[in-house]
C-alpha cells in the first residue's frame, strides 16, 4: 500500500468513527420517550407518567403508568406537573425507570 493509499484508508476510517459516534448519539436519543409526570411516590419509589407510544416496550398507544424507581433519588429531580424524557424497561412484569431527566 502507497502512503496515498494509507491515507485514505486512515481518513477513511477516522469519517467512520465519527459517523458511527453521532449515530451512537441519535439513537441513544431516540430511545428518551417524552411524558409528563403525574405523581410522585418517593417512600415507595414509584413515578407516574402520562406518555405517547414507548415501542421499546410494546406501548402502542399514549398512556398513563407507574413506573418503579430502582434508586428513589431519581425521583427527587423531578415534581407534578414537569415534563420529561424517560427510559424504561420491563423487569419481572414491572414497568422500571432507568433514566429521567427535565425536558428542555
């Protein structure tokens, strides 16, 4: 291989690497559902949420959950009323949050 070549190749790769990063990015994005919070259960770590469809989970249509929090301090960041970007997964028949943050 000529160094033309070798530089390419490199290039090539470095367009890769970034590419693959922000498509990293977007679909880290894509998997937030957005929502509105509902109630608050600090003592029992659970959350209400009124959201549209969460197809990661098989959600077809918009609806309103409890959601258990693994760790309540999750909760203290959010109150009735805000709105928000969640992930959620389902453990054991249960609907758990695993990220919450403020909309923007």
């Amino acid at each position: 291989m000529h160094n033309a070549e070798k530089r390419n190749a490199k290039n090539s790769c470095s367009h890769l690497a970034v590419t693959l990063g922000l498509g990293s990015a977007a679909i880290a994005q894509s998997l937030l559902v957005a929502g509105q919070v509902i109630r608050v259960d600090q003592s029992a770590k659970k959350i209400t949420i009124k959201h549209g469809p969460v197809p990661r989970l098989d959600i077809e249509e918009g609806m309103t959950i409890v959601y258990a929090a693994p760790d309540s301090n999750m909760l203290k960041t959010v109150k009735i009323g805000d709105k928000v970007n969640f992930e959620a997964e389902r453990v054991g028949g249960q609907y758990v949050l695993t990220k919450i943050e403020k909309a923007k």
